[in-house]
C-alpha cells in the first residue's frame, strides 16, 4: 500500500511539473506578434484595434447600453488585449515575467485554476484601467494585468519563499537568494509610482499592473481558505 501511494505521489508531481497552460499562452501570444509583423503596419494595426481596446469605448458600454447588452466585442476586447503587444520588447518583458512566476503557480494550483486567474484577474485589471481613464480613446492593449495578477498569486502563494537573482557587484555578478516578497515588493512598489506620478507608456497602462498584482493576491487568499485547491511541493513555503 505504502509503495502504491509513493507511486501515485510520484506521477502525479511529475505531471505538475510540466505547465502546459502557461507555454499556451506564450505560444499563442508569440504567434499573434509574428502574425502581425508578417501582416505589415497597416493591417496590423487595424488588428490591435480591433483585439485590443479603448476606455472611452468601455466605458460607454457600461453607461448607455443596459445589463443584457454588455456582452459584446467591445467588453470582449479586456480579454482579447491580453495576448496583444505593441512591439517585441513589450511582449519579452510580459512573457519573462510570467514564465519566472507563472510555473509555480501553476504547478501549485493547476492548468485550469492558471487560465482562469490570468484571463479573468487580467481583464478586470484592463476594466480598471478603462474605468480610471474614462473618456481616454488611446488603445490600450499586452498581458501586464494578467501577468501581474499571476505575481500577485505567486506572493500570496509563496511569502516566506527565496528567489535566486544575479546582482551586480562591479565588473562582477554574485548570485544570491533574496526574499520573493523584497523581490515583488520592490517591483510593485515602482509601478505604483509610475501609475500614481506616470503617463500613460504608448499603449501600456501602468494601472493595469497595480491593480492586476492587488488582484491576484487576493485570489491567492481566498484559494488558501479552500481546501484541496493548492498542492504544495514538499520545498515549497
């Protein structure tokens, strides 16, 4: 019995090890960029336009339409924007940042508890972005609210846990393992700055990743008060 329980202990981390939602949605982000470099400018960017959204155009949803017509393409676009970036920086930062925090969480809560947080927690930060900007026609589109809620889950998740990160020391780089909550609270910190001092970056909105982060640490909260929602690693804090 006890050999047939480590058995099962034992696949079942091996298939927690692989995130196949998270190389999904690098997948299908990384596919729409090249897909939108291939189209050229032009189309492109009638395509960003009409996969990503505008506050202005939201917000009018919201205020003249009544419930049973909110659902349309122009709320569908808080979703939709997620998996739109304005160039490759853009897309290599968000993507980088989800994949370093993205793969615990996902291990720790499962694909589809992963998908959920990201899209959901993600256009509700777009919404607030929307709401804080009400009456702005800029086009507002990439993954910073979701990726954000996912560093929000992963601080919730993992407060007391370490992250490796090399730091530079000179001409020298000294690897060193620095509490994830200094890490993140450093992070959040300066994107709090930019969203209450900063404008707008081109098509990025700095809100969107404050109010994505405050997000996903309460969804990591409340999945602490359900039992059998979150699997921990016997490394993990």
């Amino acid at each position: 019995m006890n050999q047939a329980l480590r058995l099962q202990t034992f696949q079942r981390r091996r298939q927690a090890r692989w995130p196949w939602m998270l190389v999904a949605f690098c997948l299908i982000s990384l596919t729409i960029k090249l897909t939108l470099v291939l189209m050229g400018p032009a189309t492109a960017d009638a395509w960003l336009h009409f996969w990503g959204f505008r506050p202005d155009t939201i917000m009018a949803v919201f205020h003249s339409r009544p419930y049973s017509e909110w659902l349309d393409q122009d709320i569908a676009g808080l979703f939709t924007a997620l998996f739109m970036h304005a160039d490759w920086l853009h897309i290599a930062g968000n993507l980088a940042y989800l994949w370093v925090f993205g793969i615990a969480v996902e291990r720790a809560i499962g694909h589809w508890r992963f998908a959920l947080l990201f899209l959901l927690l993600g256009g509700l930060a777009n919404l607030f972005v929307a709401w804080r900007l009400d009456g702005t026609d800029l086009l507002v589109i990439g993954a910073s609210g979701g990726v954000s809620a996912i560093i929000g889950v992963y601080l919730g998740l993992f407060p007391t846990r370490r992250m490796g990160l090399w730091i530079p020391l000179g001409l020298y780089l000294q690897f060193a393992k620095v509490p994830a909550l200094l890490v993140i609270g450093s992070w959040f910190t300066l994107h709090l700055l930019y969203s209450v001092f900063g404008p707008i970056s081109e098509t990025v909105a700095w809100s969107a990743h404050v109010a994505g982060f405050l997000l996903g640490v309460l969804a990591a909260l409340l999945l602490r008060l359900l039992p059998g929602t979150i699997q921990f690693a016997s490394t993990d804090d």
